[in-house]
C-alpha cells in the first residue's frame, strides 16, 4: 500500500529531495492536477533564485575577527574594555552621587534628568581623557554604528556638528543604569569638547528640551521618538541650544 | 588548528549569508555571526555532541530572533531605511531573471518564521531534520511553515511584478 500524497512529498519536489520511490507517484499527480503543478514549478524557480541571490556572500573571505583562533585568544587575553567601561561609570556614580548627597539631593533616578546626569557622569570620565576617550576613531565611522545600533537595539545615526565648527572625534558605548548608551565626542572651537549621548527611555519617550547644569557643565536633554539625547559641554545654554536643535533636525529628518 | 576551528570555520561563509538574508546590513549581520562564534567557541563544551551545523545555525537564529525583538520593542533613532542598501551588492540580473530587489522585498514581507524555514531549507541547503531542529519545532510544524512561505512569496513577488517574473520557456 502506498502512503497518500502530503505537504512533505511537494516540498520535497520543489526542493529536489523526493526519494526516488516517490518520483513516479509525484509527477503522476503532478500531470493530474496542473495548477498545483505550475504553483510548484514556480516555487522550485524562486528557491533557484534564492539561493543564486546570496551567491556571492557565500564566497566572500571570512574576516580575520571570527577565525577561532582570534576569537580564543581573545577570550584568553581577560578583561574585555566594557569591564573597564563598566568600572569607569561605578566609580563616577559613586563619586557623583556621594557628591549629590553632600548636598542632601540625589540625582534624579529615571525620565530625561537622569539622561542628563549620567551624559555628565560619562562627559567627566571620558572628555577629560580625549586621546582615550574614543573607542571607536572618527574614521570607523560605520563600525561604530554598526556597533552602537546593536547594542542599544536602534538603529543610530553619528550627529554632523560640523558646519557649528564641531569635528566629529569618535564615539563609544557607556554604561548607564537603563541599558548600553553610545557616546559621540566633538571638539570645537578653542578645544572645547562635547559629548552627545543618547539610548532608548522607558519614561519620557518625548520630551522637550531642558537645559540643565551642574557645577561648569551645561546640558540640554530631551527625547524624540523613544529615544533621549543629553548634549554636555562647558559652554553656555545660549551656545548649546543652536547644537541641540542641529541634532534634533538631523534625527528627526534622516 | 583545533578540533573547534575545523568543525566551526567551514560553516562561517554560510553563517554569514543566513544573518546576511535576514538583515540586510552587512556589518550588523556580521557583529551577530561574531556574536554567534563567540557563543559557539565560549559554550563548545555544552554542546554535548550535537551536530555542529545545526547547533550553530539555531545560536545565530535565536541571536536574529532577539535583534528584531529588541527592534520592535525600542523603536529607532531613525527610521530604518526600508530602501534596499548595498549590502549585498549583487546585480540584479544575478537572481535568474527575476527583481533582485523584488525578491528581497518580498522575502522581509514574509512573517519571520516563514522566512526562516525557506531561507534554512532554500538557501542553507539544510535537511528538513536540521532545519525543525534549528527552529525547535516538529517537522509537521516545518513543512507546514515551508509550503505557506513559498505560497506567499510566491504571491508577493507576483503582486505588481509579474511580467517579469514569468519567464517564456
């Protein structure tokens, strides 16, 4: 007795896997029913395409990075920079927020106040060290946010403060208590460095534009999209507020 | 070269072709076939012998599958460029005849676990025991994901681009 005709048997037509026992029987209902026979022809013509379609990836050399070799080797070489990264922000957290509390007030713990704080925490790390600040160079520029996009699980885009007399000088990843940020440095006129940083909010998925500022260092902080973004600089709110608006525009228009 | 690079590098090419199929983005897809490696290298010795080909591919799956979940959740800092980009930067004549483009389109408007039956089955090349295996699912489930996902894209490449695909024997 033979097995009646299933799903399994036309898929395995389209895709050319039919045992051989099952051929005869196949194309017999094949020629019985020529709609079913058409739509099947013309899936086994797209699986063709398909698969000619991803052809040449298949060929490109692998990168050196997932040999796994490389890969071993890293994982033997220790601490990875995110350690580092993460050591970085828990000290600034604790000397700012020991800091905060000598004044009895604790930063604010979530919505576009805590974006500002933690942009100024990671603007003191990491401005103040410029030839270091930068994990990914200005020149790697769609590493970065390859990378950054990943992380943050948007897709970001590196603001152009440079017609502001702002040049682009890397970016990297922070840590923040919500979640991976990505950081962009600027420097500007007379060395002037800022920072942007942005992640995804929880709280406050659209907010204005506040500026804020604690001790020299000025922030404008606001949220567009489920997306915040806090721009620090030592610089007035009246020389911040032309950057922020560049970036918003450059956000909300790319 | 280790036991682990033998088994594993063979099947990066194909690794980066499947992430490649799902996002489009070049690098994006190349940080998550990292990540995959990376898992696949750290966890070697929880495998507990599993065939490696499977085992890999469902790493780099569930990695996909978290990406497009954390997407959804977000929202974005920009809009996703729905345009095709250049990541595959293959002409379009490449694709026998039918609308690279259009294939392309058509394979995002599939609902993921449809394209991911096709994509394992089709392009992978992989057996339909592998491919249940990779998505964690009866082979019942398989076929069934595998024969819908072909009427669609059938039916999405032929909305508005049929002369083109309809070749004259």
């Amino acid at each position: 007795m033979t097995a009646p005709i299933g799903e399994d048997d036309l898929m395995a037509w389209v895709d050319g896997r039919l045992p051989p026992e099952r051929g005869l029987l196949i194309d017999t209902y094949l020629a019985e029913n020529p709609d079913l026979a058409s739509r099947l022809r013309l899936q086994k013509e797209q699986r063709l395409a398909l698969s000619a379609a991803f052809l040449a990836v298949t060929s490109a050399p692998i990168p050196s990075a997932m040999r796994v070799d490389t890969i071993a080797a890293r994982r033997r070489a220790g601490p990875q920079w995110w350690h580092a990264a993460a050591a970085a922000l828990l000290l600034a957290v604790g000397f700012g927020g020991g800091w905060g509390l000598r004044t009895t007030t604790l930063p604010p713990q979530a919505g576009i106040g805590a974006l500002a704080q933690e942009a100024t925490y990671n603007y003191r790390v990491y401005a103040s060290d410029f030839q270091r600040s930068a994990e990914i160079g200005p020149d790697d520029r769609r590493q970065l946010i390859s990378w950054a996009s990943r992380r943050i699980g948007s897709r970001v885009a590196i603001p152009d403060l440079a017609s502001a007399g702002y040049r682009f000088a890397g970016g990297r990843l922070v840590a923040t208590p919500h979640g991976p940020a990505v950081m962009f440095l600027y420097e500007g006129p007379s060395s002037t460095r800022l920072a942007v940083l942005s992640r995804p909010m929880e709280i406050d998925k659209a907010a204005k534009m506040t500026p804020t500022m604690e001790g020299n260092i000025n922030r404008i902080t606001w949220a567009d999209r489920g997306i915040g973004y806090s721009v620090v600089a030592p610089r007035s709110p009246a020389e911040l507020q032309p950057l922020a608006d560049t970036i918003q525009r450059q956000a909300l228009t790319a | 070269m280790d036991q682990r690079a033998v088994l594993i590098e063979p099947l990066i090419p194909g690794l980066r072709r499947y992430a490649r199929a799902w996002l489009r983005d070049e690098s994006l897809a190349d940080d998550l076939v990292q990540d995959c490696l990376e898992r696949a290298v750290t966890s070697w010795r929880r495998r507990h012998g599993d065939a490696v080909r499977p085992w890999l591919y469902a790493i780099l799956h569930n990695l996909l599958v978290d990406h497009g979940r954390r997407l959804a959740r977000r929202g974005a800092l920009v809009p996703i460029d729905a345009a095709e980009g250049p990541a595959l930067s293959i002409a379009p004549e490449q694709a026998a005849g039918m609308e690279y483009s259009d294939l392309m389109r058509s394979l995002d408007a599939l609902p993921p676990d449809q394209r991911a039956a096709i994509l394992l089955v089709s392009v992978e090349d992989l057996s339909y025991a592998d491919a249940a295996a990779v998505l964690d699912v009866p082979m019942g489930t398989l076929m069934s994901r595998l024969s819908r996902g072909r009427d669609r894209l059938a039916g999405l490449i032929g909305a508005g681009e049929r002369p083109k695909l309809r070749r004259v024997k």
